[in-house]
C-alpha cells in the first residue's frame, strides 16, 4: 500500500512539473508573438526602418522628341524659371499612337502603366520604362504610372506614383477661312480666323502664303505685311483638304 501511494505520488509529481513546464512555455511563445505584433505595428506607424527604406526616385518621364518631362511630383517641369511647373498634358488624335518613356535607371524597380479610361486611351507596356498609348476615341485619359522598388519587404516599400494627362481627339475633315479676303498694314500683324469640322479637334492646318515678299504667316495663322500688294494663304489638314483666302497689304500711309 505504501508503496503504490509513493509510486502515485512520483507520478502526480511529475504531472504537475510536466504542466507547470507547458505553461511556461506557451507563456513565452504568448510573448513572442505579441512582442512580433508590437514590432510590426511600430513599424507601421512610426515608418520604415532604416535598413529597409527604398532609396528616393528622381523619376523623370518625357515624350520621346525630348520636349516635355514628368517629374516624381507629377509636373511638367519647365527649365525657366527654377520651381516653376506645370501639369503634364500631351495631345493626339484617334487612331495615333505615341509612346512615354521614364529616363531614370529602373534597374531594381517595378513599374506599372495603366490607363484611367481604355475606352478613349489604350496603354501597353513596352519595357521597364516606357510605354506606347494609342487613341481609341474622343475625350481625355489619364496614364497611371506606379513604381516600386523590388528589394527589401514587399509591404514596406511604398511606390511612386505619376500621372500624365492625355487628350485625344479627332482629326479635322473640313476647313474653310471665315473671311475670303484679309487687309493688313504694311509691317502690322493680324491673325487669320479659320473654321474646322468637326469643332472638337486639336488639329492645326499648317499655313503657306503665295508669297513671301508681300506678306509672312507663322504656324499660328498671324500674318505681317511686307511691302503693298495682293498674295494669297492655304490652309491644309493632314488629310489633304485644303482652304485658301485673299491677302491685301496696303502702305501705311493709306
């Protein structure tokens, strides 16, 4: 009897070390995880650490003639005036494509292009950095591009974004000049007024004069008189259709 109480006894014993070592150690794997959990969400809250910080893009985006730059605020940046800026737009028409090209060296980085309406602007990606946009229909869209760097965690690196306006509208089919003739002063200037069709296109005629010694106009339609005399200017649109109106320049003194 007494020794089955003792052997019960080792037993009981062993059960209740054998409990008390299980506590602990959920006691501890209960800590770890809430220490993890209270790493994390410092982490989040107070921002990244340094180690894991994701190196700042100057991204720098430009159409590829070179004539306009998107910088990582999302602005056309003009060379000027230093600090001066100005909303990144480009214009084409339906049925054109164009492409949009990021300069930076993209070398551990993602990108993304996405259009904001596909129904008025298509975008493809190409590469890395650059992309083609095509004109589906007449309206305004928007290229969304997102960068993010590939190294270090995946949820701490926080992409750049930028965004580049594109208008897309029809080409013109008709053209015709509102006055059929235009009287200028020698050495003054005055602008020809022209109708297109349909009313909502972009496109600009691209204006010839007869003669150069009577009379100059600039891409814009402002014409200079020279010397007295009669000339004639065309307007024509990239389909061939063409306008044509009267030029009279007379002397200052008349």
């Amino acid at each position: 009897m007494l020794f089955v109480l003792i052997h019960t006894g080792h037993e009981l014993s062993y059960a209740w070390n054998t409990c008390v070592e299980m506590r602990i150690i959920m006691n501890y794997r209960k800590q770890i995880k809430l220490a993890l959990i209270a790493l994390v969400l410092i982490l989040c809250t107070q921002g990244k650490p340094a180690a894991a910080k994701a190196p700042k893009i100057p991204v720098v985006a430009t159409e590829i003639n070179g004539k306009q730059a998107l910088d990582a605020s999302g602005a056309l940046q003009r060379s000027k005036k230093p600090g001066t800026k100005k909303n990144f737009q480009k214009k084409i028409f339906i049925g054109d494509s164009s492409s949009l090209t990021l300069l930076d060296d993209l070398d551990g980085y993602e990108t993304t292009f996405k259009s904001s309406n596909p129904s008025i602007l298509k975008v493809t990606k190409v590469s890395e950095n650059t992309c083609d946009y095509y004109g589906m229909a007449a309206g305004t869209a928007t290229i969304q591009i997102r960068i993010r760097s590939t190294s270090g965690l995946f949820f701490m690196n926080r992409p750049t974004t930028l965004k580049a306006k594109v208008s897309v509208s029809p080409h013109a089919v008709s053209i015709k000049f509102k006055h059929s003739k235009y009287k200028i002063t020698k050495s003054k200037t005055r602008k020809v007024r022209i109708t297109l069709r349909p009313s909502i296109t972009k496109e600009k005629p691209v204006y010839t004069i007869l003669n150069t010694r009577i009379a100059t106009i600039n891409k814009k339609g402002v014409l200079r008189g020279k010397r007295p005399g009669t000339t004639y200017v065309t307007a024509t649109l990239a389909n061939g259709v063409r306008a044509k109106c009267k030029i009279v320049v007379k002397s200052a003194d008349k």
